[in-house]
C-alpha cells in the first residue's frame, strides 16, 4: 500500500540549506579576501616592472627616447601607464616632433600610485621621503620634471630633457590597507637600473626590502 507521504525537500528546509551554504561562502570570502588584496597589488606592481623594463630595451634596442608617464592627464583615466615614443627631428638640431602613443597599460582598480602614512622616510634607494607617490627628479635633485614619467634614453639611461640625469621612485599601494599591501619600484637615472621593493618589518620597524 502506497503511503500518503510524498518524498521530497520541504520548503522550510530549502530555506535552511541555502542559508548555511551563503554563510559558509561568506566566510570563505572573508578569509579570501586578504590574499585578492595582495594578489591585485602584486598583479598592479608586475604589470608597471615590466613596463618600465621593456620599455628601456626598446629604447636601447631602437636606438630612440621612450618616455613612460604614470597617471597621465585625462582623457586617461588613474591608473594609467602610458608608453610613448619620441621620433626624432627631421634635421639633426632641429625641433622634435610630438610623442607618438606606443601603449597603454593599467593596474588595478582598488590599487593606485599613491603612499600611506606609515611609510618609512628612509625611501627605497634614498629617493625622496616616501611623501611623493610619483617622485622624478632632475640630476642635481630638486628639480621635478615637468610630467610624472621616466625618459628612457639609447643607452638606456634614464634623463630629463635637459641631459640630466633621472632618477626616482614610484609607490603602488591600496589605500587604506596595510603597509604589507605596498611597493614601490625605483630607477636610476645614470644606468636605468630598475629595481622593485616591497615592505617588510623586521624587528618591528618598516622597511623597504629589495625584491
């Protein structure tokens, strides 16, 4: 004989295994979510190393100045890495034409170039005091350029447009996060040596550490 039961999942029971599944996936993401954070940084401060890397070679392998700006003005939008090329004068002395666009490139939306508080004065390479989130300077200092950028030149030295040398740092951070989630990459004007750091704290004092 057939029972008059019917098998099957009630309503209220739905309800409950919905719940408790949105409230393990809530945990996971909560405890996640550290990791994406330093994941976007990670990802943000790879995408401008590179930049800056590939783009001294071209200028060295092209034999001409490439120019790298971070957050140019708009239409751009904040984040953005532009790569542009500058094509030499028609007649040797002559006036360069204007910067020809090669690329853009841009990091991730919660992570900017910006600093935090917190960041140690003892800047990565002695450049500056870690208050600049974008901080070129001329050879001698205290000469800023005129855009936030690095001039990458044939021999893959890193100069203004007056032949000095230039040297500086850029910091990529999120704002408001911990000082964990910072890097920051640095580049020497007279070689173009490009280095990248992050912060560390040994024995309780933030540090910029090589990478």
């Amino acid at each position: 004989m057939r029972s008059s039961e019917q098998n099957g999942v009630s309503l209220l029971e739905m309800v409950i295994t919905i719940s408790i599944a949105m409230i393990l996936m809530g945990i996971s993401f909560m405890a996640l979510r550290p990791m994406i954070n330093e994941s976007h940084v990670d990802s943000s401060y790879s995408t401008a190393l590179t930049v800056l890397r590939n783009t001294r070679n071209l200028a060295i392998t092209q034999s001409h100045e490439y120019y790298v700006t971070f957050n140019p003005p708009a239409p751009y939008p904040a984040g953005t890495i532009l790569v542009q090329y500058q094509p030499p004068p028609p007649t040797p002395g002559g006036i360069a034409p204007p910067l020809e666009e090669v690329n853009t490139y841009t990091i991730e939306t919660d992570v900017q170039f910006a600093v935090q508080a917190g960041f140690p004065a003892n800047a990565p390479d002695g450049f500056g005091a870690g208050l600049v989130a974008i901080d070129f300077e001329s050879v001698p200092p205290g000469v800023p350029l005129a855009c936030q950028c690095v001039v990458f030149f044939p021999d893959g030295s890193s100069q203004d447009p007056n032949g000095n040398y230039n040297s500086g740092v850029v910091y990529i951070t999120r704002p408001g996060d911990t000082l964990f989630n910072s890097r920051a990459i640095t580049v020497f004007g007279a070689t173009g040596r490009i280095r990248g750091w992050r912060l560390t704290q040994p024995g309780g004092v933030w540090t910029w550490t090589q990478q």
